[in-house]
C-alpha cells in the first residue's frame, strides 16, 4: 500500500540535541501542504529504496510546512546517517503524504510519556491539546539534559505541564511507572513512545488498563517466546491473486523475503512489523500475526497483514499481489 509521493524543499535544518537533526520541509512554490493529525508522520525515500518514518512535531493548524526531526542512531543501517550527511538548506526530500497509525483519541485527559526521540510524535499531540482546551501532562525521560530534544521549548513554554527525568541526575535510576500510574486518574488516556525498554515496561505495568494506554514503536519488540515454539515455524504456499503464481515461504522466512527472491519488488521499511509500509490485503487463508502494529480488530478480521514478519496459519495464504 504505498502512499503518494511529493518532492519538498528543505528550508531550514538545524541542530536541536546531541546528534538530533531538524529539517523544515515546504513546497517549492509555497503551495499549502496536505493537512495532518497528531501523532502522524512522514515516509521519507531515500537510496536504493531505503524508506524511513520520521513523526511530524510541528502543529497540526500549520499547512505550509512539515517538521521533523532525525536521531542519530548508533545503529543506524543507511537512514539516519544518510540523511545527516547528506540534506542541506535547499535539497529536495521526496516524502509521502502524512500517515497516522498513533491516533489520538478524544478523551478527558491525556498522560504523556516520552523518551528520548520519541518525544517528537508527543510535540503535535500537546499542541492538539492546547488548542482544544485539554488537560494533560508530560513524563520526559532522557539519559541526559544534552540529548533532550525540545527541552529548552518544554521548560520555557509548558513548565508546568512537564516532569523531566534524567538519568544521569538520578544515579541512573529508570523513570518511575508505578507512580505514575497511580497518580493517573481513571478517565486519562496515556500515550507513550521510546526506547523499546520503556514501552515494555510501560506496557506490563499497565495490563489492567490496556484500553486506554497507547505506543507508537520505533523497533520491534523483545517478545518471550517458549522454548518449546521456537524453530517450529512451518513452510507454507502463498498464492498471488493478481499474478496466478505460487510461492513457497520456508520456516525461516518471511513472506517478504521469500518474493524478494521470486523477483517481486514491493513496498517496504521497517521489516520488523511496527509500521504499515508492507500491509496487504488478504484474499483467503488465515494469517498468523506477528507485528506489533495491527489493532486486535484488524487481527480478528484477517482482512490485511503484514508480510514482513507475519506468516500463515493455514497451508495457503492468497494475497492480493
């Protein structure tokens, strides 16, 4: 399902943070961009087919520019990187329309919790809630005040509104969940993105009001899985509706990876089922879900999947390729 694209201007690039880059994207002729919502966010093309998501952090109202902001990642495998050494004031950077699949809800009162870089899905979020006259608070976590992006903008704007919590200036010690979930009122939505380790952790603290506690995931998650399972994965048939051909994906395979070898060219970016880059429709067969982004009505429906890390419960899987 890949998105229509558009060429933008880069207009200002600045440092925000320790290696935290900011780009300012326009239309070359200053012709209003598409409108988003909070939580959205980009997909920027880069070489050789390499995709990336960048949230939009700027405010929703605005419609003649984007905003967002790149981390240096010390895992980086082409993205970051490339876009750091790359992109200057006056480059064009070929992006899609904005995408959400972090949705803020209406609700009464909202609980932010960000570390790191996933602060910058938060930003139009606050910004959302302000003009809409809602309650809400932000738990900022960082390893430390240099790499907080945004921080002088937090302290000086929403002071009030804003706990940060450095690592450093707490002997290390993690921010406190606990406290914070029992200081959450029972009509407040939290709404969290960072480090894996922190949504994790989040995301079991909270298993008694899973209903009202969000993620927007970077990297796909850790999940335990029982010895027993593990390798027992099984060669299945995908048959290919608009191309009458058939498949065959191995045990240690992905749907993906399996076409990519037939010779397929399709749309992808994550490989690790946290964005939707991949999704597609499902046409018969039951799919084993295994991505960390499809709701559990999406799940129960088998109408889509994502084929670079769900697989086939059933010895046949028709998608609509």
């Amino acid at each position: 399902m890949e998105s229509t694209r558009t060429s933008l201007r880069i207009h200002k690039r600045c440092a925000e943070a320790k290696d935290i880059v900011v780009l300012e994207l326009r239309n070359h002729n200053q012709q209003a961009l598409a409108p988003f919502t909070a939580g959205s966010h980009l997909e920027v093309y880069l070489k050789k087919g390499l995709i990336r998501h960048y949230s939009l952090l700027n405010s929703p109202t605005e419609t003649d520019r984007y905003v967002i902001a790149i981390h240096l990642s010390g895992e980086s495998k082409g993205g970051s990187s490339f876009i750091h050494e790359n992109f200057a004031v006056g480059d064009q950077l070929e992006v899609s329309l904005p995408r959400n699949n972090f949705i803020l809800g209406e609700h009464q009162e909202y609980i932010f919790i960000a570390g790191g870089i996933g602060i910058t899905p938060i930003l139009s979020m606050i910004d959302w809630c302000n003009i809409h006259q809602k309650k809400w608070k932000l738990f900022y976590t960082v390893r430390n005040k240099q790499r907080a992006g945004f921080y002088e903008y937090l302290s000086e704007t929403y002071n009030e509104n804003t706990h940060f919590h450095f690592n450093d200036e707490h002997q290390l010690q993690h921010l406190d969940l606990d406290a914070i979930l029992e200081n959450t009122s029972s009509t407040a939505h939290i709404y969290c993105c960072g480090p894996n380790s922190l949504m994790q952790n989040l995301k079991e603290k909270s298993a008694a009001m899973s209903d009202r506690v969000h993620f927007e995931w970077f990297s796909a998650a850790q999940v335990a899985v029982d010895s027993d399972v593990i390798g027992d994965q099984q060669p299945f048939t995908v048959k290919l509706k608009n191309m009458d051909q058939e498949i065959e994906v191995l045990a240690d395979q992905t749907i993906l990876e399996a076409l990519e070898n037939a010779g397929y060219e399709l749309p992808f970016s994550c490989r690790a089922g946290i964005c939707r880059t991949c999704e597609t429709k499902v046409c018969a067969g039951t799919p084993d879900h295994l991505d960390m982004i499809l709701s559990d009505e999406e799940r129960a429906a088998n109408q889509s999947m994502l084929i670079c890390v769900s697989r086939s419960k059933s010895p046949v899987l028709e998608l609509e390729i």
